[in-house]
C-alpha cells in the first residue's frame, strides 16, 4: 500500500492514506512522500469509537472530495467498505490478498457482505481471483488483478561475499519468510537432510521469526543437521541474505503471490516452489524454477538434488527468474497498473 501511494503519478491522483495506527513502521515514509496520514483511533470494532469513526471517516472523505477509496486488507474491508458505500458517493474497492482460509472465521460473514457492498476487489494472482470466483461467488466482473511489485533498486544482483554468517558455505539454499505452519517448513528441513552429503560445505539458512522456530531447530537437531543449518531472525538485511543463497525453496501449503519469492528472484537465487496458490504465476516449471507438491519431502529432496549437481541449469533458471521479475513484477510496473483499475473505477458510471 506504501509502495502504491508514493509511486502512483501525482499529476492524476492525490493519495491520502488513513490508518488505526499512524505510528506504524510506514508512517514516517509517508510523510516524508508528502501523503497525509489521517488517524482513525479504532481498536475494537465493538466499541463506541468504531461509530464515531465511521462518521470521521465519512467526514474526511467529503471534506477531502476523495473519489475512491481502497482498503487493503480483510479488517479494513470489514469496515470502510460498508462506511464508504453507504455513507459517501465514492467509490469503494476492496483487497484480497491470501486465500480466506487464512483469514479469521469471525471475519468471514462481514467480509462476505463488503464482497457485496464494494464496487470492485483487487487480487495480486490469477489463483485469487479464480478462488474468489469460484469459492465466494465473487462476479467476475467485480475483480481486478494487479501483480505485486518489488523495488528492484533495493532487490537485485550483486556479487560479492555472502553474508557473514554463510561465509565459508559452499552453496546455500535459503528461505525469508514467517515460521508460520502454512509455510510448512519441516518439509524443507527434512529434504536438506536428504541432500545435506552431496557437497561439502552446504548450507541451510532459515531466515525469520516466528511460532516454529524451536520445532524447527528441534527438528534439526534430531536429524543431526544443525552444524548445517543457520537460524537468523527476522532482519532488515533481506536483500543481503537473499544474495547470499544459491537457492531459494518456498515450500507454503498455500500462498498468493509471494513477495519473498520475487525478491530471491530478483536477487539471482534459483526458486523453488510448492506448486500452489500464486506459486506457479512466477515460477513456471523447467523455465524460471522448479515446482514440487506441497508436504512432497522425496520431491523437494529430487529438485535439490538435480540443482545441486547441475549447476549450469542453476544458473539458467536463475537468469530466467531474474529476467522476468525484472520485465514483469517491479513497483512500477504494479503501480501503472493499479492506477489504471483507478481511473477505470473512476471515470466509469458507477
């Protein structure tokens, strides 16, 4: 949402970002983008201030001549979708960003009813879109796709010594995400393990916080890999590490569109993928990474062992993944692209 509003082109629009929390990590960037950031101090949607801030709301987007408003994510859909389309003339656009079964089941009747108040919802994959189709009954004619992007000026190719702590590794294979069970990371683990003898030196950095971690280096441990495997929590150093790995294994039961998996990309690793959710949108089998079933620990196991010991296909897939992040999935190109949904809602009869 950040990465939209500072590079939407401000001869067409004038963004303006409302938040419960102005104090949050993109708050300041924000500001220093010249977007307002208006505060709507709600933290419980059974509270007296979740009724005065529909009525601020309604006021700030009159006062403002706001024309369209989009919410980001499903607790916001919950309530300004509901709030702009009964209590204003803009238009209102809902996001939906992961499958649902992610989201809270106490959410899911009020965001079944901002499907029907939003004028249209916004999927970052075709997977989304298909599961809003077909799971929700979402009308087609209401959704928009717009990939995600990354800034290829902070994530790219860069030769030079792998992080400190891989330092002496003689390949890496990698993952940055949240230690979430549907990240399934055992998996990954345990497939490492089967292949952790090919090359001396071999490495597995698991990089990211979260529930698993003490299963995760338990797991480790049994399996007597831990020598071989590096734990590093959540860091602001992901382009660093990401540079560092050889190949980046994403082994989710579900996902959307993997923004750590366009990073790795950009940043040279060869990807490897579970082929689910949006998986498959950026890693297209045998041409930019390889693909294997979710839980599949033998075919994991097999796609490592062929990337270790081929490293010519490596380095093709990994020049293919790069080249079409870089064609396809910058910031630009997701900003051009949600702009266009925008002036499309916009100047349409609605």
């Amino acid at each position: 949402m950040t990465e939209t509003a500072k590079a939407l082109d401000r001869s067409r629009f004038e963004p303006h970002v409302g938040t419960f929390n102005p104090r949050g990590m993109r708050g300041e960037e924000l500001g220093r983008a010249g977007i307002p950031v208006a505060e709507f101090p709600i933290y419980s949607y059974r509270s007296r201030a979740a009724i005065a801030g529909a009525f601020q709301l309604r006021r700030y987007i009159r006062r403002n001549h706001i024309r369209l408003v989009h919410a980001w994510d499903y607790p916001l859909n919950v309530y300004a979708i509901p709030v702009t389309r009964t209590m204003t003339s803009a238009i209102a656009v809902s996001s939906q960003r992961s499958h649902r079964q992610l989201i809270p089941g106490s959410y899911m009747p009020f965001l079944r009813a901002s499907d029907r108040f939003a004028h249209a919802v916004v999927v970052n994959c075709e997977f989304l879109k298909t599961h809003l189709e077909q799971d929700e009954r979402v009308p087609a004619q209401k959704i928009r796709l717009c990939y995600n992007g990354i800034d290829t000026k902070v994530f790219h190719r860069l030769p030079g010594p792998r992080h400190p702590r891989l330092r002496d590794s003689a390949l890496v294979i990698g993952v940055v995400c949240g230690l979430r069970p549907e990240k399934d990371l055992p998996t990954l683990v345990e497939a490492f393990s089967r292949v952790s003898k090919i090359q001396r030196g071999m490495k597995l950095a698991v990089v990211g916080s979260g529930p698993e971690l003490a299963a995760l280096e338990l797991q480790a441990r049994k399996l007597d890999i831990t020598e071989n495997c590096v734990f590093e929590p959540s860091t602001v150093e992901v382009p660093a590490w990401l540079r560092s790995m050889d190949i980046f294994v994403l082994p989710s039961l579900t996902e959307a569109l993997s923004n750590s998996l366009m990073e790795a990309m950009a940043c040279g690793c060869c990807a490897v993928a579970t082929c689910v959710g949006g998986n498959p949108e950026l890693v297209r089998d045998k041409e930019t990474g390889l693909l294997f079933e979710p839980g599949d620990v033998e075919g994991l196991a097999a796609a490592l062992r062929e990337l270790i010991e081929n490293q010519p296909l490596r380095e093709e897939l990994a020049a293919a993944g790069e080249k079409q992040i870089l064609d396809q999935f910058t910031l630009r190109a997701s900003a051009e692209r949600m702009a266009e949904i925008y002036a499309e809602l916009i100047e349409r009869p609605v």
